[in-house]
C-alpha cells in the first residue's frame, strides 16, 4: 500500500491491517514522517517529533503475540504537550519547561502505550492549555488547514490540525473549556469531552478534577470511538477514574442505535452566534429527521454559567500554576497572569457560591435531558478567524469582556458534567468546516457517540480524507 493511500485510510481500517500482518508499525510511521516533512511547515501542528523512540516501541510491540498488542496494535498516536511523555520534552508551552524531560509519562499515554498505541509527537498548545487559539512563545501558532490565514482554535489546536492534514490518524487531546470541541470544529475533524473519570488523570495539582478531562480525536467517529476505548479504563491514581463500560465505544459507533427525539438550541441561552453557523448546525440537527427521529427547538436553562465557570476556572488555575507564577513571574502570557491572579483574588465566599451553582446547572440539565435523548446546538459560535486575533472579540453586534467568555457554548456543557462531541455538519460560504455539538447525559458517552455516528452518515460528508494546507 502506498504511503499517501495509507495516510487517506481511517484509523479503524490502518488498524485491521495491522492486525491482519499487511502492514507493520515502521510503515505508519514511515508514512507519518514522510507526511510531516510534506505539510507541517505550513501548519506547525506537531513541533516536537520523537520518532527514534516510537521506532523502539514499535521493534518491542513486533515481539509480542498479535493477540497482545493491543486495542490500537501499533497505531501511532501524538499527545498534545500538556501531557508527560517519558524521555520526550514535555513543555506545556511555556520558557518555564523549554528543555524538561521527565522521568514518566501521565497515566493517559501508558493506557494508549499499553494498548499498542506508539507515541511519535507533541502536538502543539497554547501556554499551559490557556486559551482558544493555538500559539506559544517556544513554538509560535498552530494554522488552520483548511485556511492557513486563521487560527485551529485550542488548546488541542495542534492535534486537531494534525489530524486534517493527515498527520495523524488519531490523536489525544483535553477540554476544559472546549479544547477538543472548538479545534475539532475550526478544523473539520470529531473531538469528544467524555464524563469526567472516563479517562484516569495525574491530577497533580487537583486530586478531584472535573473541570478538565483528556479525551479522543479523529477524522470521523469510528477512528474516535477507537481510541476512546484505548485511552478508557480505571486507574488506582486517579480517584474518580471510572472502569470501562460494558459495551465499547467503537461498538457503540456500530450498534446502530438512533435517538427518539432531540432538542436542538441555536445558542444554549447564554451567547450570540454566528447567524451562518446558527443556520448550518440548526439544518443539520434538523436532518436527524430524516431518520424518524423527533427534532424540537429548546434550551436548557445555564443562566449564570458565564460567573460559574470565571471563578472555577480562576480557582483551577490559580491552584495549579499559582506558584510557577510566584516563582517566574516575567515567563507567563498576560491573559494567563490576569487568569491565575484572579484566582488568588477570590473569596471563599465566590467559590462557595459557583459551587452552588454548578450543582444547579447540573441538576437543570439533567432535568432537561429526561425529555430528551440528546441536546445538539453549535460546538463554536463562529468558524475559525484570522490566527492574528488572540481571542474573538466580538459576535453578532457583542463584545465579548475577556478572552474566555465567547467560549461559553462549550464551557456550559462543562460546568453540567455532561459528554459533548463536535461533529463536522457543513462549510461556511469561505469553505471553513463548522461543528455541531452533540451533548448527552453523565455517562451517556456510548449514546453520544451513537447518535454522534447516525448523523455522521445521514450528513455523508466524508472527513476521512485529509486536506493539503491551503492559503487563499
């Protein structure tokens, strides 16, 4: 099989050929290295490259029975550098870790290593994850494939890039505030943020974190679906990590299981919206229809997420980075300062209060959600803008106040404790991908994947195939 041919395929059929012996680990990565020589110096998605180190761990796996290499049986995967890789330069994006190699790699990367998973880069991420779009003082931005004038969004922007241009069959990545969600809709791609727990984290600074969670990426659901299974599974280090389920996620993708009836809302109540991406994602939700199955307008009520989310998310920073600011106050990004500073400021009084109401926007939406198996609604309130701009200051006649809140239709589903997948759903008028955001229940992710998948293939619009950088 040719290295450009082998590069179009899914991940699903690169890995039945491993399985089957018709190819081996060394021909992926081969093709991978090829590509990223090809297209990445147009892109800058994935910065750090160790394949010295995969080669090995692919010599390793080839000593192994079949049968014991795995759910992903060589597939090479790049971790986004917010996560340890052990040996392989670990920088989060900041000066702070411009040459720090640790000793171990973070739970997440030994589940996929165990599960056959080989490591061959770093994606790119904003400075310690802090932000909509992808640029670093050590490695400078991540563009948009698509169109590489604009941003791939963040903070999984290099993964996401990565993975349109066909550096990557899948990829891991973490969400927050939507740092799958948003760079799998500026790029076209699929990206998932599971039920906190799904997948064990080191937590090194929040033993209790369900702000921010690592999930799966792909070019379509199938691909995602199976690394979601490889990255899945309890871990006695992380507190709140969950067993896998019963039924896998990839056979979930293929049960063909269909929602009775869903909601679709234009803005969850609480952001403006681009009105072309407002029609894409309201034609596309409407094409369950197609289906049998019920598609209604409603919203969920998130009033107050906007407070909720700025002060847990200040708390989160400030507790985790607090003292690297402390320490190296000239090495951090401004908006970062202002973001850990706030955090300092809060009172117990804010903190007990967001807490509160965090339990009430859980509670409203999983009361919303009894009347429905799934809740769609745009995964980003714009296609991706001009990679210059830092943050999208403004939508639809709104001035957003900082550089977080135009994020907030993604950070709802968050602050709900609920699953949330980006699905590619059409094109903008400039050909930019646009993203629906298919929301579930608390552990529902097996349903979201389902539905995720049925409207994949009513949608036909083939994501598979990676695109070459485009400049216009």
């Amino acid at each position: 099989m040719s290295a450009s041919h082998l590069i179009s395929s899914s991940a699903v059929a690169v890995v039945d050929l491993l399985k089957r012996g018709e190819i081996t680990p060394h021909d992926c990565l081969d093709a991978l290295e090829a590509r990223i020589a090809e297209v990445d110096s147009a892109v800058n998605a994935l910065p750090i490259l160790c394949f010295d180190r995969a080669r090995a761990h692919a010599d390793a796996l080839m000593k192994r029975p079949g049968a014991e290499r795995g759910l992903l049986a060589g597939l090479p995967v790049p971790i986004k550098d917010l996560s340890w890789v052990k040996g392989v330069l670990s920088t989060s994006g900041s000066p702070i870790f411009a040459g720090f190699k640790p000793e171990s790699s973070d739970i997440v990367v030994e589940k996929i290593e165990a599960e056959g998973g080989v490591v061959y880069a770093k994606s790119n991420t904003p400075e310690f994850g802090a932000g909509g779009n992808t640029f670093n003082p050590l490695f400078g931005a991540t563009l948009n494939p698509w169109d590489t004038t604009r941003t791939s969004a963040g903070s999984s922007g290099g993964a996401a890039a990565a993975l349109a241009s066909g550096q990557a069959w899948v990829a891991h990545g973490s969400d927050m505030g939507g740092s799958l969600r948003n760079p799998a809709s500026f790029c076209g791609i699929v990206g998932m943020r599971p039920t906190a727990g799904r997948v064990a984290s080191n937590n090194r600074a929040i033993v209790d974190q369900t702000l921010g969670v690592q999930g799966p990426m792909a070019r379509n659901v199938e691909d995602l679906a199976l690394l979601f299974d490889a990255m899945s599974g309890e871990d006695r280090r992380d507190l709140l990590s969950k067993p896998r389920p019963a039924q896998s996620f990839l056979a979930a993708a293929r049960s063909g299981w269909l929602p009775k009836k869903v909601a679709y809302s234009e803005n969850l109540g609480i952001t403006p919206v681009d009105p072309e991406v407002a029609a894409l994602t309201r034609k596309a939700a409407h094409r369950f229809a197609e289906a049998g199955v019920i598609v209604e307008e409603a919203t969920p009520d998130l009033s107050g997420a906007h407070e909720c989310f700025r002060v847990l998310r200040a708390r989160n920073f400030a507790t985790a980075l607090g003292p690297l600011l402390q320490a190296h106050p000239d090495k951090f990004k401004p908006d970062l300062v202002w973001n850990i500073r706030q955090g300092f400021e809060l009172t117990a009084d804010e903190i007990a209060r967001a807490e509160r109401h965090r339990a009430q926007l859980v509670q409203r939406m999983d009361s919303f959600l009894r009347g429905y198996d799934l809740l769609l609604c745009p995964a980003t309130i714009v296609a991706a803008f001009p990679v210059e701009q830092i943050y999208l200051e403004r939508c639809a006649g709104y001035e957003f106040p900082n550089y977080v809140e135009w994020l907030s239709i993604a950070y709802g589903p968050t602050l709900a404790s609920v699953p949330a997948l980006s699905l590619p759903c059409g094109f903008t008028r400039e050909t930019l991908p646009v993203g629906l955001q298919i929301v579930g229940p608390t552990n529902a992710d097996g349903a979201v994947i389902a539905g995720a998948k049925a409207l994949e293939a009513i949608l036909a619009l083939d994501t598979t195939r990676p695109v070459d950088p485009r400049r216009p």
